[in-house]
C-alpha cells in the first residue's frame, strides 16, 4: 500500500508539471491560428495515440507474465512488434494526415494550411516515438518499476517546458510539435534506460527463440490487440456523439461539458490508471488460482471507496476547487456550470474505475472478446439514452447516459465473471457497510461546515481533511480485514 500511496503522490505532481506544459504553450503563443493548427493536425494522432497506449500496455502485461521468465526472448519479439506497429501508423499518418484535414475542416476560414504544412512532419515522429515509448513502460509495470513511469513523465514535461521557451525564438511556431517530438524522446530514452537489464537478458536468451514461438508470441500479442483496439474506437465516437449533441444546445456548453471532462479525466489519470496499473500484474500473476479473488477484491473496494469520497468532496467543495483551477479570464463566468457538471461525473467515477479493474481480469485470462463486446454495447446504450435524454434535460442528458452506461457495464461484466469464472467479489459488501457508517458522519459535518459560511479557501482545506479522514477510514477498515482474513486462515489449519 505504501508504494501505491508513493506512486499516486509521483502521478499528482506528473500531472502538475503536465499542467505547466500545457500552460507554456499559452503564455508563448497565446490562442489564435498557431495554437489551433496545431490542434487540428493533431485530432487523428490523438486518437491513434489514445488507442495504441492502451492497446500496447494492456496487451504485453498478460503475456510478460505468462512468458517471460520461461523465455525472455518474448520482450524482443514484442519490441520488434511494436516497432513495425508504430513506424507504420507514423508512416500512414504522414501521409493521410493532411488529406484528412482538409476534407474536415475545409469550409474553416481560420484555418492557416501553411502552418498544419510545417506540423504534419514533427507530429508523426511524435507519434511513431510515443507509440514506441508504451512498450517500455509496460516492462517497467511488469517488473514492479512503475513508480518510475511518473518520474519519467515529470522530467519530459521539464523538457518540452525548456525547449518551449528557450527555442521558440530559433523554430517559430513549429517549437510546439518539435517540443513535443523532445517530450516523446526523453520519455523513449528513460524508459529504455530503465528496463535495459530486462532487455539485455532477453538478446542473451535469443539461442531459445524458434520460428514457431516467434510466431505463437506475435500472433497472441495482434490477437489481444485487435479487439482492445475495437473497444477503445467505439469509446472515441462515443465522445464525439457527445460533443456533436453539446453543439446543439446554447454557446458555451460544448466549452463547459469538454473543461469539465478534462478534470475528470486527471481523476481517472490519478487514482484509476495508477490503481489499475499497480494491481494488473498481480492480477496477472495470479489469475489461474484463487489468490486472484482477493486480488480483484482490494483493487475494486479501493477504488469505489476513493471514488466515494472524491464524490462528497466535489459534492461540498467542487465550486472551490475548480475556482481555484480555472477561475480566471472568461472562464470565470462558467465556473458553476462547470462545477454541476464535473459533481455528475465525479457519482459515476466508481463504475468506471470498477470497469478499468474487470476489463483486465478478462484480459488477463485472454478473453478479449467479451469486454469488448459488452463495451459496444454499453457505447450503443449510451448513444440512445444520450439522444433521448438531452432533448428533455439539455447537456445532463449526456453525463447521466455516461454514468448509466458505465453502471450497465459494470452489472455485465461482474455477471460474466460470475457467470463464466465462477468468480466470488465481496468487495461491495464492505462498500455497502460503509455507506451506512462513514457517509452519514462526513455528510453532517460537511453540512455543519457548510452552514456557518466559512471562507472559500478554508473551505478548500477541509476539502483536503476530509479527503485525509476517508484515506485514515479506509486504512482502518483494510487493517480489520487483512486481521480477519489472518484469523480465518488460522482456524482452518
């Protein structure tokens, strides 16, 4: 627990310094045509970028721990797989980009070509580079170095902020893509330099590697790929069909409903990828014996019990919070709405983080196939309740579809564990004890504190005590189960 508490601390200050970049690029640039080419060149890279980061790592896990201390030679095979994977996606948006974008954006009059020219270069070593990077990480993850992964996240957000401001003057506006180039390459460069050892030990057992296991290594890493791939695309559109149906509604809520997914997406970037990364392997490891169970059990009631409480805070404080973030320039303006908004995300944050975890059993037992297929359908619900719901409640229409979808997911997935593993979770049953005990006290005296009209930024430090009471909470309540289950495995024997 005490690495997990460390990594989410690292990831936090990843996500400060990536908050600085982005930042950078403003207090350079500023917004106008420079800044927004560049976001054009970069839609499809993104989602491309997006799929592959999830694919790769999700993919080399599983077959890492199932191969790799019987044959090492498995890591050569997938790095010479991801290589050719990330060349050729490079290669094929080099030369599609451009064509893309002006079949979308061709009726833009403030669209400037000439700089989305300058950027179609740089953006696809970004992505060939960025692809590549994720094949690292994944070593690191699966040989217990992941608290290296945000360590190496800070230092190439360092990086891009030196060379946004230092090399400007010498590059024009292309120093955006060229400092994201620099970003991706000292992400490629630490991430070889740290999982060099696992590297080296797989080329010194290449005298093991056959033609048919060649064959058997890359055919189950592109057979894990594939449908991993299918899933993450059906969730891209999902965001577009939410972006497609804010338009329709009053100036603004496009900007509001996208402010409000970014900060929800640093929660998820946090605490669920963090949680998730940490325990996959271990899941991994143990997925064809019982230890699993209690495995999926502590991964799954940590992250419902953090989202619960992430939950009271937005709830009490989210105004605060976000004023604090974005209250400045025309933002401010918004900041209630956005506020709204983010509190609905922040409910359903515990059935995706639930998702995240029951997803990578089934990837972990080489089932590909029905995640995906339940994540389609979920996507398609969402869709529905999204139409639907938005003609009647406007843009909340589309959050409760995201969280009703997601709560739809959630119940298929634990069915089929159940159904398919006979798969035994508890982790509810903890949860549900602590609705009835520690929700009511937090929520009183949260009202106490709300009645009395204490300043916002003392607000925003008992936001802080509150979180540091659930964490105290939860630790209380791991220690008296890990007693029990000491007692329990004593009666027995």
């Amino acid at each position: 627990m005490k690495s997990l508490i460390f990594l989410i601390i690292l990831s936090l200050f990843s996500k400060i310094t990536g908050l600085f970049r982005d930042l950078s690029i403003g207090f350079v640039f500023g917004p106008g045509e420079i800044l927004d080419a560049y976001i054009i060149s970069m839609m499809i890279p993104s989602i491309i970028l997006d799929l592959m980061s999830v694919a790769v790592n999700s993919c080399y896990i599983p077959l890492h721990k199932k191969f790799y201390n019987k044959n090492a030679s498995i890591l050569i095979v997938i790095f010479i797989s991801c290589l050719v994977i990330s060349a050729l996606l490079s290669i094929v948006i080099y030369f599609t980009n451009k064509n893309v974008i002006y079949y979308l954006v061709s009726d833009a009059e403030s669209v400037n070509y000439e700089h989305i020219k300058y950027f179609l270069f740089p953006v696809s070593i970004f992505v060939f580079t960025s692809i590549f990077s994720e094949f690292f990480k994944s070593i690191l993850v699966c040989e217990n170095k992941v608290k290296y992964i945000p360590v190496i996240t800070i230092f190439s957000n360092l990086v891009f902020i030196i060379f946004i401001y230092m090399l400007n003057e010498y590059f024009g506006y292309p120093t955006i893509a060229y400092g994201y180039c620099a970003l991706a390459f000292v992400q490629l460069f630490l991430g070889t330099f740290l999982s060099k050892k696992y590297i080296t030990i797989s080329v010194s057992d290449l005298n093991r590697l056959s033609l048919k296991k060649i064959k058997l290594f890359v055919f189950k890493f592109l057979i894990l790929m594939l449908p991993i791939s299918i899933g993450s695309i059906t969730n891209q559109l999902n965001k577009a069909v939410d972006k497609y149906l804010a338009v329709q509604f009053e100036p603004g809520s496009l900007s509001q409903l996208y402010f409000s997914q970014q900060l929800y997406a640093v929660l998820i970037g946090i605490f669920v990828v963090n949680v998730v990364m940490y325990y996959y392997p271990r899941i991994c490891s143990d997925i064809n014996n019982e230890k699993v169970f209690n495995v999926i059990d502590e991964a799954a009631y940590f992250l419902s019990f953090i989202s619960l409480v992430i939950f009271i805070c937005s709830f009490f404080y989210s105004k605060e919070l976000i004023s604090l973030i974005m209250g400045y320039g025309k933002l401010e303006g918004s900041i209630s709405e956005i506020s709204s908004i983010f509190i609905c995300y922040s409910f359903g944050l515990s059935f995706e983080a639930i998702n995240a975890i029951y997803k990578r059993v089934y990837w972990a037992k080489g089932n590909t196939a029905t995640p995906v297929k339940i994540t389609i359908f979920s996507v398609f619900i969402n869709i529905i309740i999204s139409v639907v719901l938005s003609k009647y409640i406007g843009l909340y229409g589309i959050i409760i579809a995201t969280i009703l979808s997601n709560l739809i997911s959630c119940m298929l997935l634990a069915y089929c564990l159940s159904y398919n593993y006979k798969m035994k979770l508890n982790f509810y049953k903890y949860l549900m004890f602590d609705f009835i005990t520690f929700l009511p006290i937090i929520f009183i005296v949260n009202k106490y504190i709300e009645s009395i009209h204490i300043d916002a930024n003392l607000n925003i430090i008992l936001c802080f005590v509150n979180f540091i009471f659930g964490f105290l909470f939860y630790l209380t309540r791991r220690y008296s189960l890990e007693k029990k289950t000491k007692y329990s495995i004593s009666v027995r024997m």
